[in-house]
C-alpha cells in the first residue's frame, strides 16, 4: 500500500514540475522577445 502512495505522489511531483518548467520557460521566452524589441527600437 505505502508503495502505491508514494508512486502517485512521485507521479503528481512529477507534473507539477513538468507545468512549472513550461512556465519558466515560456517566461524566458517572452523575456527574450521583450529585450529583443526594445533593443531593436534604441537602435
């Protein structure tokens, strides 16, 4: 039983850290676009 308990809770750490990192990346992504433009625009 405790086996099975610690499978799910893995499983669900598992996602949720799979989402958070979608997350963080597609922040990076805008942040790089954002300093694109702005870069752009002062030149």
């Amino acid at each position: 039983m405790a086996k099975e308990e610690i499978k799910k809770l893995i499983e669900q750490s598992k996602k949720s850290i799979e989402q958070d990192h979608e997350k963080f990346s597609q922040s990076i992504k805008d942040d790089l676009q954002s300093f694109k433009k702005k870069t752009l625009d002062k030149i």
